[in-house]
C-alpha cells in the first residue's frame, strides 16, 4: 500500500470514530437497526436461517423457539426468515412510494412558489385541499379504483404524501425568496434563473433531505397499511403489511404472527425518523 493510500485510510478511519463519538446513542442504535434492515434487503439469504417460501404443515404456528427464533405461520414457514425477506419489498416500496411523492411535489412546489399570481393561488388551494384528505384515504381510493398490487400500492401511497411535501417546498422557498443573499444577488443584476438554480433550489434541499429520511418510514406503514386490508402485495409474498394481514385470523393463539411483524414496522419507521431528525438538526443553519 503507497504512503498517500495509507494516509487517506488513516484520515477516513479518523473521520468515521470522529463522527461515531458525536452521534448521539440513539442515532447509532437506529443506523444500526437500519443497516440490519438494509443488509436483508439487499442479501437476505445471508441472514435467513430457512426458506422463507418452503411449506412445512408438520411446523405450522409454532412458537419462537431455538429453531424458529420467531415462530412459524399457520403453513409452517419460518416467520424470521419470511420478515427479513418482506423487509426488501417493504423498503422497496417505501423508497419508490417516497421517489414519487418528492418528484412530484418538487414540480408543483416549485411552480406555485416561483410563478406566484394565480397560478401559485389555485395550487396552493389544490394542496391544501389533498393535504385536509387522510394519506390513507387517498390511497385507498386510488388502490380501490385501479385495483391492488405493488405498482399501484407504490403510486397510490406516494400521491397521496405529495401534497405535504409540496406545500413544505412552497414555503420555503417562499421563505428563501425573500432573503438578504437573494435580494442580493438580484441586485446585481443575476438573472432570476440562475437565482433560482443557484441559490433558491439548493437550499430547499436541506430539509427536504431530513423528510425524505422520515417519508420513507411514513410511506412503509402507509403501504403496510394498505396490504393489511387486502390492497396490497398478494400472498405468499412476505410483505410485512401481508404478514400482518395473514396473521390476524390467528392472533388470539399465534401472537407472534401479529407482534413480530407490526414490531418490525414500527422500529424500522422509528429508526428512520430518529435519523431523519438528527439530520434536520445538523442542517438548520447549513442554508
């Protein structure tokens, strides 16, 4: 290894403990539990202990135990290996769900906060209108009139979670209009454009980011609330709103297949909106 590799693998080990001791606790418990979550999502099979597919009625409802760490479902499948591999489509969905609300806001926020005048007047009244309506009403209509699968599970969850963003990229780019640095750089003769480009977009980004981080969670239990009433990701896919939605007929006797997988929602969607938090702290003030 050359002098100047080591030197940078030295500055970035030093940069990662640096940054590891000012993370609050509870930051760094909830990267890990994302990571974890990330990790069964992008190579499962390494976590897995079964197949989560594979029907063994000699195990069904079984409960946790030394080797089912979580208990089997009513078709003897492993519930820990079925939840690790639900948490790949259940990101997948929140990560498309969000992408789409954040690319569709971005349009209409921008439009109404630039253009102003009536046209910022009549949007501004369509957001406040959707954003009255509940998320979960939205998509169910959405999911009720072009029928149930994970396309439109993705685009129903990530309509009806635009208007929140956009009204949010509305003001504040409103509020950066209206800046020292803005009304600067329009007095010396910047074109608006480049204004816009340069300083007015860039930093709308900062606490979009931080949303972004917790609209990802948000979206996650929308979905899973739309696939527990049957609007979703059809079985056997082990999605964790389907598991939820698998599981309730036997909650009285089985309650692993309702706590587990509702507990695996609720932790990964904390866990996301403790980050999302932590970042929207770091970056006030980076505008």
């Amino acid at each position: 290894m050359s002098r100047f590799a080591e030197v940078t693998v030295s500055q970035l080990l030093r940069e990662v403990l640096e940054f590891i001791r000012h993370v609050p606790f509870r930051v760094a418990a909830s990267l890990a539990i994302i990571g974890f979550f990330v990790l069964a999502a992008i190579a499962p099979k390494v976590l897995q202990t079964h197949d989560p597919l594979a029907i063994d009625l000699s195990s069904s409802l079984q409960s946790p135990s030394i080797v089912h760490w979580l208990g089997t479902d009513q078709l003897g499948r492993d519930l820990y290996s079925r939840v690790l591999e639900g948490a790949g489509q259940s990101l997948a969905i929140g990560l498309g769900a969000t992408a789409l609300s954040i690319s569709v806001a971005l349009v209409l926020g921008v439009a109404a906060a630039l253009s102003g005048g009536v046209v910022d007047g009549i949007l501004t009244r369509i957001f406040d209108v959707l954003f009255a309506i509940p998320t979960l009403l939205l998509a169910l209509v959405f999911v009720t009139v072009f029928g149930p699968s994970v396309l439109t599970e993705v685009i129903a969850v990530g309509i009806a979670t635009a208007p929140g963003y956009a009204r949010m990229i509305r003001g504040q780019m409103l509020s950066i209009k209206g800046t020292g640095y803005v009304e600067a750089a329009k007095a010396l003769g910047h074109p608006f454009p480049r204004i816009a480009w340069r300083h007015i977009l860039p930093n709308t980004m900062n606490p979009l980011t931080a949303m972004m981080t917790i609209g990802v969670g948000q979206a996650i239990i929308w979905a899973s609330g739309l696939a527990f009433l049957g609007l979703g990701v059809a079985p056997p896919a082990p999605e964790w709103g389907a598991l939820l939605n698998a599981g309730r007929n036997y909650v009285i006797y089985s309650w692993w297949l309702e706590v587990i997988p509702g507990l695996a929602v609720t932790i990964f969607a904390l866990s996301l909106t403790i980050v999302g938090g932590h970042l929207q702290d770091r970056l006030e003030g980076k505008t």
